[in-house]
C-alpha cells in the first residue's frame, strides 16, 4: 500500500514538473534540466521518506516517471499543441 501512496504522490510530483516547465517556455534548456533535477530529487525524497528502503525507492520511482513520460508522450501525440 506504501508503494500506491509514494506513486501517487510522485505523479503529483511530475505533474507539478508540467505545470512550472509550461510556466518556463522561454528558458533555456539548461535550466530545465537543472529544474526537472531538483524535482527529482523532490520525488526521491518522498519515497525515501516513506518507504525506507533504497530499493524500492527506485523502483517506485522509475516506474513513476516511466508512466509520467508514456502520458506525456501519448498527449502529445493525441492533443498536439500548435
């Protein structure tokens, strides 16, 4: 069940990501680089915080931003932004 939470909890994470980089269109690359870094390591934290374990911690976590990236990726594909 912890794992449910920290997976919701990172999506919040990640789409708290897509929201500020939309804010950020006319950044440069390196500072959304740095920016998709610090939340990240936001995402870690919260894992780490709850599960108490480095294992599973990166495995929520990769699977978290795996699922962030496949709908972000299907969005874009489904509702292009012109």
């Amino acid at each position: 069940m912890k794992n449910y939470i920290v997976f919701l909890f990172q999506l919040m994470v990640w789409s708290g990501y897509t929201v500020v980089e939309w804010l950020s269109t006319h950044d440069k690359l390196v500072f959304k680089v740095i920016m998709f870094f610090i939340f990240s390591y936001l995402a870690i934290y919260i894992a780490k915080a709850i599960l108490k374990s480095n294992k599973r911690t990166l495995i929520v976590t990769g699977v978290s931003l795996l699922c962030y990236a496949i709908i972000q990726v299907l969005f874009q594909t489904i509702l292009p932004i012109t």
